[in-house]
C-alpha cells in the first residue's frame, strides 16, 4: 500500500512485529501483523489472554510497555506514522487523532483531581470553543450529558472515587472523546462490570459512534460484545492475526480452527449445557499445516441429582454492616439448601451480598440472626475458632482470585499437602488429588509463577477437594479465565460433584456460566432472595422483573434482541431500603405497595418462587415486554 | 467531626504528654545525686545538702513531688529553676525560640528540598539523577549526625573558613546575633532528616508513575510539567507526609545532639547543662514542649493528608 493510500485509513499496520529481549533472545509479542481500518469502521481485537490485544492498541497510541520495541513493520494511524512522532508532535497526535478509554476507570483517572480539571485538560489547545472557563465547563457538561452521566453539573466537581465503577467508565469515556478524537480506542471498556451496567455503556457507545463516526477499535475477550460492537473483526492468537474480515462473516463462517474454537467455548443463556473447550494441538498442527481429528466438540449436558440429602441449610440469614441501629441490615432473611452432589448458583450483581453470604458461611463473618446447618444434624458456629475440625474439614472455599490465595513461594506440593496434614488425612496424597483435577503428578514440584491461570485455578480447586469436604463454596472461579479455559473448569467441577457427592454453593455474576453449570439458582439482590428454582425456571418464561432485567442485559453472540436498559436503570443504589421491596427504585413494574410492603414469597412451582407484588401473569416473558415497553 | 477525628486524637495527644513527663521524671530519680548535691558540689556537709533539699522541697516523697508539680503545671505554672531560682518560663522560652528558628530553617529548606530531590530521583529512575540523589540519601540515612557535623565543620570552617565552627554568641544572643554560625548545624539536622523523605518521596514517585491514571494522563497528550504537577505530586506526596511528621519528631532529638556539638544555645543545649544539674523543673518543661512538637506534628499530618486526599475529603456517600 503506497503512503496516498494510508492517507485515507484511519489505521494502517504492515508487517508489524513487536518484541522484547529475554537475555539475548527476541521474544515476539506481536508477529507479521497487517490490519487496515477505514474511517467511521470499528474493528474488534478479540483473543485469549496474553496474546497481544493491549499491545496492539497500545501501539495505536504510540506506546509500548518500557522494554518493548518495534522489529519490523510500520504503524500509520490517522496518516501519522506514529513511531516517528517525538515531543510535541506525538502529544500532539495524542491529543488532537486517537484517545483511549482504559480498561479500569477506577484507576485510570487521577484521584486527586476533579472531573472538570481531568476533563478541560483533554481538550484541543486549538479549541476555540474551549477558551474560556465558562466555555470549558459548559463543553464538559454536554460531554457528560453525551455519555449520559447523571447530573452532569454537579459531577464535575466530584472527585473519580465519588461515582459508581459504571459512573467512571462513562466519565473516562467522556474524557476521550472531548479532543473530538478520530480514532477511540477502548481497551476492554465493560470488562469487570455488571452486565446492567455493560449493556448500558455499549449502548452509549453504539449511539456515540453513530451520532459522531469516528473510527474505533474495541479490545474484547467477549465475541457477544464484539458481534454486538463491531463492522470488523481481527482474531489474535499468540500475537498473529490468525483471521480478520467483517464481523458477520467472520463469525458466521469462521475459516481458522482457533476462531471456530473460540465461538464454539462460549456459553450461551439460550442453550444449556458446558461448551466444548479449546483443543490446542488441533490448532497448532494447522498452523503447522496439519490436520488433526477435533476432539470433543459436543456441548455437555449436565444432570442435576435427585433425592440427595442437603448438606447445607441455610435459614433466616441476616448480617448488618451498620453500626448504628437504624439502616436496613446488608443481607435480610436468606434460606438457602445445597444438596449433595448438587450445583448452586447465587447470582446477583456487585454489592448484592454473595461473597459475604460465603464468608459467613465460611465462618469468616459473623451474623445477626440465622441458623446454618451441616449434614442436616450439626448446626455451625459463627466463627471457625469456635467449630470443630470436622466442620472446617467438611467446608472449604475457593477464592476469586487463584493468583493472590496461593503463595508464590509455595509449590504447588506445599499447597496442597496442607490440608492433607492439618486434616490429617490418610489413604491421600498429593498426586492423588493433583489427578483429581486432570493435573499430571509432575506439576507438585512447580511454583505458582510457572502454572497459567487455569492451572493456578485448578490446583485452588485441588486444594479445596483434597481435604475431603461435603461441600465447596465456589466464589466467582471462573470469572478471570479465558472462555475455553472457562469450560474445563466448568467440566472439572461437573465431574466433581458427580464423583465425590459434593455440594457446590457457586457464587457469579455471569449468567451464562449460571446456564451452564447450575443445577438450581438463587438470585440474590441487595442482600435479599427475589427468586430462585432449577435453572431452566430461572432461565423460563416467568421471572422476576430484576432476573428479567440481567436476562436482558445479557449480550449473546449472534442475537440481536439484547435491549439496553432504559436510563438509570443501571444504577445500583448505594443500600437496601428499609422497607417494600428492594427493587422497587429501579423496577419497571413499580406500584405504590411495593415502597412500603415487603413481597410475599409467591410459588410458581414445587422448585419455583419469586417474591414480588406484581401478579404472575405480568411476569410472563411475552406480556412483560409490552408491560413494560422495554423492548 | 469532632467525635470522629479529633476526638480519640486528643485522648492519645494527652496521654503521650503525661506519660512522657512521668518517664522523663522517674528517670530523673533514677540518677545518682540530686540538685542540691550538684549544686553544693562534693564537698559540701550532709547538713548543709539536708538544709538546700529541704529549701528546694526535694525532702518530699517522688510521688508527692510529681502530682504537685503537675497540679501546678495544669495551671500553666511550671515552677522555678532549682539552679537560678528564676521562673523556667523566660529561659526555656528564649531557648525555644533558638530552637525553633533553627529548626524552622531546615524544616522549610531542608525538607521542600528533600521532597524536591525525591521526585527529581523518581522522575529519573535508575538514571544519574536518580543514582547521585539515592547514594547522597543512603549516605545521610547510615551517618549519625554528630559525625555529619564534625566534617562540615572541617569542610566548610577549616578547610574553607566560611562559617564559624561554634556559636560564640553566648546564652543571651539574639537571632540576628545566632544568624551568621546557622548553616553549619542547619546543614547537619537537613542532610540526616532529608535522607528518609527523599527514599520516601522517590519510592512514591515511582509507584504513582506506573500507575493506571498517569499512564491515561500521559496518552492524553499533556506536557510532562503538567503530567509532574497535577497528576503525579499530588498523589506522590500523601504517603510521604507521615515520614515527614516522624521526622520532624526526630528533629527534636538530633537538636539535643547538634545544638551541643555546635554550643548552640538551644533547647538541646539547655536540656543537657539542666540535666547535669538535676534541675527538674526546666527539663520536666522542655520534656513538655518536646512531647507536645511530636504530638502537633503528627495532628498535623494527618489534617495534611485529610485535606490532600479527597477520598478523606469527600466520603463516598456525601453528596
Ligand atoms: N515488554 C515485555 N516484557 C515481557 N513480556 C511482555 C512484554 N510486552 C508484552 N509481554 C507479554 O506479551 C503478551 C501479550 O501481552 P498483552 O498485554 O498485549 O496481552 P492481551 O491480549 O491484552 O492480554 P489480556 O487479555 O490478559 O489483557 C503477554 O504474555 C505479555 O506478558
Ligand atoms: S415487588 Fe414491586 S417493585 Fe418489587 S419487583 Fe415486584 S413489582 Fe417490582
Ligand atoms: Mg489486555
């Protein structure tokens, strides 16, 4: 492509290669990458973890992590080759071409610095619509008011930690666009937030993106997000472009194992069942330019076990967080079973209360009214000093993050040999239950810098089942996983449950995940239960109006009918109520009884339940879209 | 407000002022002799040592004699010098006054200077900059400063006669007189009490350049003055503050050692001539001034670090 030609692009990469130096040896980050976007398109960068999405957005912007550089290749972007900009000319390109939203606006915008100042420092010196400080201020609140912030006006003189983590991306979303940018690059902008919050922003986006046209480029492990987002599509895979074109067809019609791979480890809210992962090999001999025989490409159908006795009973849970009397407890009147052998999801969004129902579980939280129960015979103290060995022994937990629970200097050996010996179990070993979760003997002698994160997540697990317990609490295992990393773990705790009678309490935020695995789910929001029943109820036709809301929220690969929530519908107050129903402040279906009656427990079937005034009929999927105009 | 902030913070602040006047008044008992035996010297009769502790109330038991005078001192009286007869008040003040004026130079010039050096090191990570500034800190942070001042006395009024070597002005001197022989034992309290502000200050620089919101900044196209000033700085600075307030508390202490080493005629000074006399009064007093300095100073900090870090400003939920 000649440089008249890079001249109409927004984006023009050739035969990049990004590296740095291990010792003497050039690793690749990037290798041979040639992407080219025209003005107005959007172009999704889509990948497992590591294989060079950031990078190659970072380079976007002319930046590289401090011991990387450019091998080969060349990066116009805006008909600026980029690495040869210097000082002024690259702050200009950087304020005036191409902004960026980050990955986490809580820590990409400057704590000590108010809105307004984060935002008048963005735009153009040139700006003569910006010159003055009344003009800033006003430009500043339509920026705002454009990425629909709440209150404008008032928020510039917040400070970044005053607002919700939805709140923050918008305002980081507002700061890249205020240099009239044209090109915005957004590094995984929903990642890490609810799916409310997630359909609300890249509904934003969508309607941003077609009111000013400005070229993007969305880094996303999601293809729901991508699908949804994006004209283009580039696939990374261990920094090559393994396969790019327009979104549809790539993803109709993928022509690369590892895209076809990908699509096919996605869980779908639609469909049950555990989808196949990754087979790595099978991708590596067609790089090579073999074929070798997919191995299991079916979806996994689990089934929930019948008649098991309940290994934990929950009842009447409440824990209070307030010091001072008055102020609605955190978490209000939980029942909650979990059966041997049985899955059970707690789902809900951030701040409803799971993780502190499985720390009081756990006995690492004390309560203010309710009674637990193990085994259906041993009721179980407050806090673990005070239980028995036994019941620590039949309750063990599995933390969010498997990179901070296990301690880097630790083999995996050590990690895993300390329940067997706190225990003292006998007629085990570490091998044994390395095995347990499909990890060779080997991998004892390895440290957890050396083990990749489903590995890392594998050995919490071995850990967790290696002290013979009857039940799991599972808090978000598989949140930080790639999807097809994702799946194994799903299988692995399917085969678990079946095989050793354990109990699972799974803790997720992710709905699709929740199809896949549950057996039955209980949806929890701002501490109190708003329904629960076996998966296919919650995923039937009559739900909750909240259920109804995250269901919708939900952004499905090649489904187009994912509805934005309507304004302000995506914030979360900062507490429950004190009386009526929890939901009230943001239901559709709202009526004057539900601000000061709590809602009965009304059942739609023996496993089925939904407390809410509203009556059934209108909680039916096909009239509630009409009731409420959602839609 | 008050029963949030102030108030535990004012129990401690009491607490840590009694508790040091009982220290500093039981160690006192604890040496041999007493202000009449200094003040006789050792020749003096049993008798006359007798008559002198009787006069100066030292015949009464330590406890007596403590809850007295802090019953006094609760009233602002802090008693007469057991050696000059005189109200302790005016002296000590004139020494505080001494004291201050020096420590108040190197506090404003030695500690902006040393916030200044952290973040030109942390700017400048692994650089020459870096490299000379964290040796020079090193340097000051592993030297007493008694053998700091002894070389730049041999530096800068041996070898290069620029500044007297001790104060010559006399107990009585006036600050205009105490201007001249400054830099010496200014220069020895800043080189020792910079070197931690400046590790400080350059650790916090640099976990603040790698974090998320200046690497945002940055892509924003804004200068690097501006990057420095508004994003970094700010953020930079909290964490350094405590070590600040530490060690102006630990300015307290290096005084005694260089006011005496360049006779200059402070509280060190003071406390030290007061203790060779056993004169209770005058160092129960200094000990009072030293224990609320440290007290004030970490209040300060922290209404220094409230008012810098909005988080603390502006609690979440306030609207
Ligand atoms: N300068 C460097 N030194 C060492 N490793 C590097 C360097 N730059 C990149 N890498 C490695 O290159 C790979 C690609 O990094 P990159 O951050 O672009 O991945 P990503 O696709 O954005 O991953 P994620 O989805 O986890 O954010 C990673 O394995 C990263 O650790
Ligand atoms: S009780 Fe009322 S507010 Fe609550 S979910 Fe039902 S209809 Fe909505
Ligand atoms: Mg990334």
């Amino acid at each position: 492509m000649t440089a008249t030609q890079s001249e109409h692009l927004a984006i023009d990469i050739q035969n990049l290669d990004v590296a740095y130096m291990a010792g003497t040896r050039q690793v690749n980050v990037l290798q041979g990458v040639n992407l080219a976007l025209r003005p107005g398109e959007v172009l999704g960068l889509v990948g497992e973890s590591g294989s060079g999405k950031s990078t190659l957005a970072g380079i976007l912007l002319a930046s590289l992590r401090t011991s990387s550089f450019i091998a080969r290749g060349t990066v116009h972007v805006a008909g600026a080759d980029v690495f040869k900009l210097k000082g002024k000319g690259l702050r200009d390109f950087r304020a005036s071409q191409v902004a960026l939203v980050p990955q986490n606006a809580g820590a990409a915008l400057t704590p000590t610095m108010r809105i307004a100042d984060q935002l008048a420092e963005a735009f153009r010196s040139d700006d003569a619509s910006t010159a003055t400080r009344a003009a800033r201020r006003s430009r500043a609140i339509e920026l705002l008011r454009l990425v629909r912030l709440p209150n404008p006006a008032a928020a510039l003189d917040k400070y970044p930690h005053q607002f919700s983590g939805g709140q923050q991306q918008r305002i980081g979303i507002a700061m890249a666009l205020a240099a009239r940018p044209a090109i915005l690059v957004l590094d995984e902008p929903t990642t890490g937030l609810d799916v409310v919050t997630q359909a609300a922003i890249l509904d934003t986006l969508s309607r941003l993106h077609a009111e000013l046209g400005m070229a993007m480029v969305l880094v996303s492990h999601d293809l729901g997000v991508i699908d949804k987002m994006c004209t283009h599509v580039a696939v990374l895979r261990q920094g090559k472009v393994v396969e790019s074109g327009p979104t549809k067809d790539v993803l109709a019609h993928p022509s690369h194992p590892y895209t076809r791979g990908l699509l096919a480890s996605v869980p779908r809210i639609n469909a049950p069942g555990i989808p196949p992962s990754l087979d790595d090999a099978v991708i590596d001999a067609y790089e090579r330019g073999e074929t070798l025989p997919a191995a299991e490409s079916a979806v996994y159908e689990r089934t929930a076990p019948v008649g098991t006795p309940p290994v934990l009973t929950v009842r009447g849970l409440t824990v209070d967080y307030n010091r001072k009397p008055h102020g609605a407890p955190t978490v209000l009147d939980v029942d909650l079973d979990v059966h041997a052998g049985e899955i059970v999801a707690l789902v809900g969004e951030s701040g409803s209360g799971k993780s502190t129902i499985a720390n009081v579980i756990a006995g690492l939280q004390g309560t203010k009214a309710g009674v637990l129960t193990l085994d259906g015979e041993t009721e179980l103290a407050a806090t673990v000093p005070r239980r028995a060995k036994a019941v620590r022994r039949a309750i063990q937990i599995i933390f969010q993050n498997a990179d901070t629970s296990l301690n880097p200097r630790q083999t995996v050996r050590d990690a895993v040999n300390r329940p067997l010996r706190l225990f003292g179990i006998r007629g085990s070993s570490v091998e044994a239950a390395l095995a347990d979760v499909d990890l060779p003997g080997s991998f004892a002698q390895r440290l957890p810098g050396q083990l990749s994160g489903g590995q890392r997540q594998r050995v919490g697990i071995a850990r967790a089942v290696a002290a013979g317990p009857s039940l799991v609490l599972a808090d978000e295992i598989v949140s930080a996983l790639d999807v097809s990393v994702q799946s194994s773990i799903l299988r692995l705790m399917d085969r678990l449950a079946r095989e050793k009678d354990l109990g699972f309490l799974f803790i997720t935020h992710d709905l699709a995940v929740v199809r896949a695995i549950a057996d039955r789910v209980v949806v929890l929001y701002l501490g109190r239960i708003v329904e629960e029943g076996t998966v296919d109820e919650i995923f039937g036709s009559i739900s909750h109006p909240y259920t109804r809301l995250l269901l919708d929220a939900v952004i499905e690969l090649g489904d187009d009918h994912a509805s934005a929530p309507a304004p302000g519908q995506d914030e979360v107050p900062d507490g429950p109520p004190e009386q009526g129903c929890p939901f009230a402040s943001r239901c559709p279906l709202v009526m004057d009884v539900c601000r000061t009656v709590r809602p009965p427990v009304v059942p739609v079937s023996a496993t089925h339940s939904i407390r809410c005034h509203a009556p059934l009929n209108n909680l039916r999927l096909d009239l509630a879209e009409s009731a409420t105009g959602l839609v | 407000m008050f029963t949030r902030f102030v108030a535990p913070r004012l129990g401690w602040a009491i607490a840590t002022i009694v508790l040091s006047t009982v220290l500093v008044f039981s160690a006192m008992q604890a040496l041999p002799g007493d202000a009449a035996t200094q003040i006789l010297g050792q020749n003096a009769t049993p008798e006359a040592v007798a008559t002198l502790r009787r006069q100066l109330g030292l015949d009464q038991a330590p406890v007596a004699r403590f809850v007295t005078w802090l019953g006094h001192a609760l009233t602002g009286n802090f008693g007469t010098s057991l050696v000059s007869g005189q109200a302790v008040g005016p002296e000590v003040g004139r020494a505080l006054l001494n004291t201050s004026f020096l420590a108040g130079v190197t506090i404003l010039v030695g500690f902006s200077l040393a916030m200044v050096l952290g973040l030109v090191a942390g700017l400048f990570r692994d650089r020459w900059p870096d490299a000379l500034i964290s040796t020079v800190a090193l340097v000051g942070m592993s030297v007493p400063e008694f053998i700091v001042a002894t070389l730049l006395v041999l530096a800068f009024s041996i070898t290069i006669p620029l500044f007297p070597a001790v104060v010559v002005a006399g107990q009585n001197a006036t600050i205009g007189q105490l201007l001249p022989s400054m830099p010496l034992p200014a220069l020895s309290l800043m080189f020792v009490a910079a070197a931690y502000i400046i590790r400080m200050m350059r650790t916090s620089v640099i976990d603040v350049m790698e974090s998320d919101f200046v690497h945002t900044a940055r892509l924003k196209g804004i200068t690097t003055g501006r990057l420095v000033i508004r994003h970094v700085v700010p953020s930079a600075v909290l964490p350094t503050l405590n070590v600040v307030a530490m060690n102006i508390a630990w300015l307290i202490g290096g005084v005694v050692v260089v006011e005496s080493i360049f006779n200059y005629p402070g509280m060190g000074s003071l406390m030290i001539r007061s203790v060779q006399s056993r004169d209770l009064p005058t160092i129960l007093l200094i000990t009072v001034i030293g224990a609320v300095t440290f007290v004030a100073c970490n209040l300060l900090a922290d209404l220094a670090a409230t008012f810098l870090n909005p988080r603390l400003r502006y609690p979440r939920n306030s609207k």
